[in-house]
C-alpha cells in the first residue's frame, strides 16, 4: 500500500515537472518582431498552431510611420521629371490618394537615383517607376486608412514651359516622332 502510494506520488510529481517544462518551452516559443510595427497579415489566427519550418514567414510587419510611393511615370514624361532633377533643390510632388481624394499630400524626389533604370512594360505602354519617401506628418491624418496598394494620381513639379506648349505637348511629341 505505502508502496502505491509512493509510486503515484512520484507519477504526480512526474507530471507535474513535465507540465512545467511544457509550460516553459511555450513561454520560449514567444516570438519578437525585431522592428516596431502593424501586423498587416490577414487571418493571422488561421496560423495558430501550425508546425513551419526554418525560414517559413509567420507574418508581415509594417512599420506605418514610413511610406513609399511608387510612381509610374509614361517614358514619354520622364525625360520632364529628369530636367525637373537637374536642379539642386529636386523636384516637389502633390498627390491624392484614391481612398482620400480629398486630402492633397506631398512628397519630394530629391534625386535621379531613385527613377528605375529599365521600364516596365505596362497596358498603356512603358512605365519607369519613380520611388518617393512619403513623409510621416504628411500622412498622420489618414494613416489609420492606408494599405499597401493603394492608388492615386501625383503631379510632378518640373520645368517651367508656356501655358500652350503643355497643354499641347502631346500633339507636338506626335509630330516630332512621326515626321522625324
């Protein structure tokens, strides 16, 4: 009898140090972005229990005080941009947000560097793409709407032309081009 006893006081303390080390290896799996951010991953909770391997991404992290614009600009508009970046002081950009037309917003290209080398092939033909820092005060009113893939329309500041030739420059382009 002292015996039995014994033994389910030992299973009893068996199971009781085996809770413990389960407990801390769950305490030792707690995960730690190394940056501040938004978790930005749909149905994280779908996650919740699944087994990944070395390497497998758990989630994404935003960190929504920075973000970038990425603007396509026509390669027929970015030789205007690139004489607009010739000067020191680079070129102001104004833009509007699909999901906030009403809240104009600005941004700057400081330099050359930050047009895409190559275009990229587009429906309406060939894009260069143009990265912007948008500045986080520019956006403290509706960073709580904001997603990745947003859309807009930006206004790039470049040279200065006559009224006439910009709302013509199209045509003229046309026949520079065709009759070479």
């Amino acid at each position: 009898m002292k015996t039995e006893i014994l033994l389910s006081k030992l299973e009893q303390q068996r199971l009781r140090n085996q809770i413990d080390l389960v407990t801390l290896q769950i305490e030792k799996c707690r995960l730690v972005s190394p940056i501040d951010g938004t978790i930005v991953t749909p149905q994280l909770q779908l996650k919740e229990g699944l087994t990944l391997k070395m390497g497998d991404p758990i989630c994404e992290i935003y960190d929504l005080s920075q973000w970038q614009l990425i603007l396509d600009v026509p390669q027929e508009e970015i030789g205007w941009v690139q004489r607009g970046l010739a000067g020191e002081e680079g070129a102001e950009v104004e833009f509007y947000l699909a999901a906030y037309p009403e809240q104009k917003l600005k941004a700057h290209i400081d330099t050359l560097s930050q047009i895409s080398e190559m275009p990229q092939i587009k429906e309406k033909g060939n894009v260069y793409q143009i990265r912007v820092e948008a500045p986080g005060e520019e956006l403290r009113p509706i960073v709580d709407g904001l997603r990745s893939g947003n859309i807009g329309r930006a206004k790039i500041a470049t040279v200065e032309r006559p009224l006439g030739y910009v709302l013509l420059r199209k045509v003229i382009r046309f026949f520079r081009i065709t009759f070479f």
